[in-house]
C-alpha cells in the first residue's frame, strides 16, 4: 500500500524531473533537474530492494557524474542555447522518432521480463547476491569493463597532454623547436 | 496492546527527534567552543561576557543572526539561491542516520517488549549510505556559489566541487580497506568487530587518510579553499545575510560532527570502552549502555576537537599543493593500504 503510493510518488518525480531537463533553457538548471530525476529513480530501486543499486546510483551519478557535469557547465559558461533559442529546432525531427523507437522497445522487453522479474527480483540487488555475481559468474565482463575504463582514461590523458608539451614555458632551444612554436601559435 | 509495527514508529521517531536536537545542539557548543579555543591557541581571552564563561554566546550569536536584515541581492538567481542553503543542511544532517551511537536495550511498553538499538538505521549497505549522502553535499556549495551571480562565489564553488571529487576518492578507498578487514558494510557489525582491537591499530595508513580526505570533504582548514577568507572574500557564502547565512555554516559544523563520528565508528571502537575496563567495573546492564553512549561521546567529542586543534595551528595549502596531495599522495597510498590489507588478510 505504502510501496505502491511511494513508487506513483517516485515515479511522477523522475518523469517531470526527465521532462524539465531537455525543456530547460539554462544548462545549470538542467543538470540540477537530472539530479532530480536520478534520486527519484534511486528511490524506486530502494522500494525494489535493491539497496546497492540504489547507493551506487546516488554516489557515482548524482554524487560524482553530474557534479562533474555542471563543473563544465560552470567553467565553459554555456550559453548557446540562450544566445539562439531555435538553433537545434530540427531536432526534434530526429529526436521524436528515436524517442518512439527506444520507448517501444524498452517498453516490450520489461513487459515481457515484468512476471519473471516479480518472482526472483527481491534479493538481486543486495549487496552479497550483486558481489557473489561478480566475483564469479561475470568475472571476465567486469575485469574487461575495468580495462576499458583503464583505456579511456589514458586516451583523455594523452590527448589533453600533447598541446602542454609544444606550450612549454621555456624559450625554443633550436630552430627546429622555435618553428614548432611559431606553427603552433599560427595555428590558434 | 500495543502492535509492533507501531511500536518500531514510535522508538525510531524518537531516535530521529533526539539526534538531530542533539546533532543542533554540538553546533551550538562547536561554534562556541571554535571561539574560544581559537583564541585560547591565540593567546586571547575570546568571548567570556554572555552568561559565565560566555556559555550563552552562542544564543546570542543565534539571536543575532534571527534579526539580521536579510538581503537578497538583485542580481542574483533567485529560485536557486534561495534553495542553496536548503541543500546544504540536508544530506549534513541525513549521514549521521547509520551510526551507532551505543549499544541495544529492552524494556516493556504495557506488556510488548520494545528492543531498541542506539542507531537511527542499521543499513545493510551500511556505509555505502555514507559515502553516497555526503557526496551530495557538494551541491548545496556549487548551487550557492552559481546562484550568487559573483565571480569570487563562482570561484568557491567550482573548488568546492573539484577538492570533494577529488578526496572522495580516498576517503572511500579507506573505508574499502575497513570494509575487508570486517567483511560487512554494517556499521554494527564494523563496531562489534573492534570489540578487542580497535581498528586503527590494524588500519594505522587506513585512519591517516580517513582523517586527511574527511577534512578535506568539511572544507575546513587546512584545506577551507572554497571559503579562504582572504582571496575570495568568503567564497560561495559572500552574498548571504541573516538566517541563510547561518544555514551554511550549521551545515559545516553537522558534517564535522558526523565526519567525527564516523572517525571514531570506523577506527576507534565506537561505542567500545578500551582495555576492558567495562567489564572489570561490572555494572548493571542500565548503566553499561549509559557508559557506552558516554564513550562514544568523548572520543567524538575529541576528534571535534583535533579539527578546531588543526583548523588553528596550520596555514591553508595552495591549490595546487591540495590537488597533487590528494591524487598523487592519498590516491596511491590508499591504493597501497587496500593491496597491504588483502595482503594481511591472505596472511593471517
């Protein structure tokens, strides 16, 4: 009874929440309605006993992601969507469709999955069932999923590190340095 | 008769009541005691004329801040500057829900028998619950410091954001090393494991960078760059006045306090009494829970005392000296302490 009014509570919350993040103008505001909405969606994991999920949910997308999110916001000063209200108008051409498309078919697999999902679903987000599930029969996909994130982070390392090396701050020793400058200088 | 279902309502409505009043009322003795040990470490008096030894300062304090005009500068954005000091209050008074602040007792309502547990809620994702609330704490600082419309403001809450992302890190990757040592999240369970060794003794790096990323994370000093007085005139809470103002620094002063409580939870024991002097007094079981509620008290009640103690004896870093602390120095070294930990645990 309660669990049933909590998840109509929660899910009213994560609906309008989602709804004011695309119709924001403000990217801050944005970003701070996606908070929002993730907290409701960690509530309804709460009220599916799925604790861990819900913890995790809250620490690293809400905690950590969009924090990082609106840091950028913050630092870059984004305003293009004020500047010029109508610049990505043609996209709801393609974003409607996508919407319909991806609404449909998540909509099919959880109605298919809801009565499989009602019998065992009480104790799969727990803590020891989610550990016991990846120290053994997903081993492999987690210890990958760690290196793919390993690959990612050393790809934005050397990417934002190769235009320090050329902007040293140290006179060009050699003709050959003091070109590399002079291109680099020309070229921003 | 009494359902127990409304028994369990009514014992935790209570256990919320009373901690939160308690939770208010240490801000009240920290802010106080904040004054005068800054000036006693100064060679000053502090204030000592509101009531003796000035104990009624902070009423006074508060009383001040109630009738203070309270200015809404124009320029700045409403809706989110009014929410900014709602935020912050929240998750700094939601962390201390899990911890144990004393053992368990009986007793009988009519003829149900009501067993109560000194702890709001004994999670089973324990201080998982921690970790995630108290990265939300952020907000409060990065909305006031955007809300405020200032550029020094902007400047406290964009470090707010990168120093908390930054120790958070750390911070859980001690608790991960705590975590192996008791194999549960439970916070119970994590106190009931230090029954006969306290969990710094076996964690001594563990504790060292506890203690460094949960100063960070209460943004106090050495590491107060959101606020630094000097360059940034306040930081995220320049624009405040009155009563909003207020709710910034109450939101400081709750998370130390939970910071500290967790400090003692994780790596002194809890509620534990040392050495086994508990037993040796053997008392009647009332007051055993009154002892363990006191202990657990003081060695709070100490740690409070190590951040005023650090707060006015060391310099603020520079910031970058507080990045290539916490992810060239802390982040290995916890790194090192969880390997050394799954180590230790093989071993023994």
């Amino acid at each position: 009874m309660v669990a049933t009014a909590l998840f109509y509570i929660f899910a009213a919350i994560a609906t309008a929440g989602a709804i004011m993040v695309v119709a924001q103008r403000n990217p801050v505001y944005s970003a701070l309605y996606l908070v929002l909405t993730l907290f409701a969606l960690a509530g309804e994991y709460v009220l599916l006993m799925a604790h861990f999920i819900a913890i995790v949910h809250v620490a690293v997308y809400a905690g950590a992601i969009v924090v990082l999110f609106l840091f950028v916001i913050m630092l870059l000063n984004v305003r293009l969507e004020e500047r010029a209200p109508d610049a990505f108008r043609y996209m709801i051409y393609a974003g409607l469709p996508m919407a319909a498309i991806l609404f449909v078919e998540m909509g099919y697999f959880a109605f298919r999955g809801f009565q499989q999902a009602m019998v065992q679903g009480t104790r799969v987000g727990l803590v020891e069932s989610i550990g016991r599930a990846l120290f053994s029969q997903y081993v492999l996909p987690f210890e990958v999923a760690s290196i793919l994130l390993l690959v990612a982070m050393i790809g934005a390392l050397y990417l934002s590190k190769r235009k320090l090396e050329i902007v040293a701050f140290k006179r060009p020793r050699s003709k050959k340095e003091r070109l590399k400058v002079m291109m680099y200088e020309e070229e921003h | 008769m009494v359902n127990s279902a409304t028994v369990e309502l009514v014992v935790s409505a209570v256990k919320v009541f009373i901690v939160v009043n308690v939770i208010l009322l240490m801000v009240m003795v920290m802010i106080l005691a904040e004054r005068r040990i800054s000036a006693f470490i100064q060679d000053r008096y502090g204030p000592n004329r509101v009531g003796p030894f000035g104990i009624l300062q902070p009423i006074a304090d508060g009383i001040k801040f109630l009738f203070k005009e309270d200015v809404i500068p124009y320029h700045v954005d409403r809706f989110l500057y009014l929410l900014a000091p709602a935020v912050i209050l929240v998750p700094s008074l939601m962390t201390f829900a899990i911890v144990p602040f004393g053992s368990s007792f009986s007793f009988y309502w009519g003829d149900t028998p009501v067993h109560v547990r000194l702890q709001i809620a004994d999670l089973n994702i324990g201080i998982l619950y921690f970790v995630g609330i108290a990265s939300l704490a952020v907000y409060g600082l990065v909305i006031g410091g955007y809300a405020s419309n200032n550029k020094y403001s902007m400047f406290g809450g964009l470090r707010s954001s990168a120093q908390m992302i930054s120790y958070e890190i750390p911070m859980g990757l001690a608790i991960v090393s705590v975590v192996m040592l008791t194999g549960s999240l439970r916070l119970s369970d994590i106190v009931a494991d230090q029954q006969h060794m306290w969990n710094v003794v076996r964690q001594p790096l563990g504790f060292l960078i506890f203690l460094v990323a949960a100063f960070a994370e209460t943004n106090r000093l050495p590491f107060d760059l959101p606020e630094a007085e000097q360059e940034l005139v306040g930081g995220y809470h320049t624009e405040y006045s009155s009563m909003k103002f207020s709710a910034f620094f109450i939101a400081e002063y709750a998370n130390m306090i939970t910071s500290s409580a967790l400090i003692t939870t994780l790596f002194f024991g809890g509620y534990h009494v040392p050495f086994g002097i508990l037993e040796a007094l053997n008392l009647p079981v009332a007051w055993e829970v009154v002892v363990h509620v006191l202990s657990f008290s003081i060695k709070t009640a100490f740690f409070l005392f190590v951040y005023l103690w650090v707060r006015w004896t060391l310099p603020r870093f520079r910031y970058d000296q507080l990045m290539n602390l916490g992810w060239k120095s802390l982040l290995p070294l916890s790194l090192v302490n969880v390997v050394l930990t799954g180590i230790g645990i093989a071993i023994f």
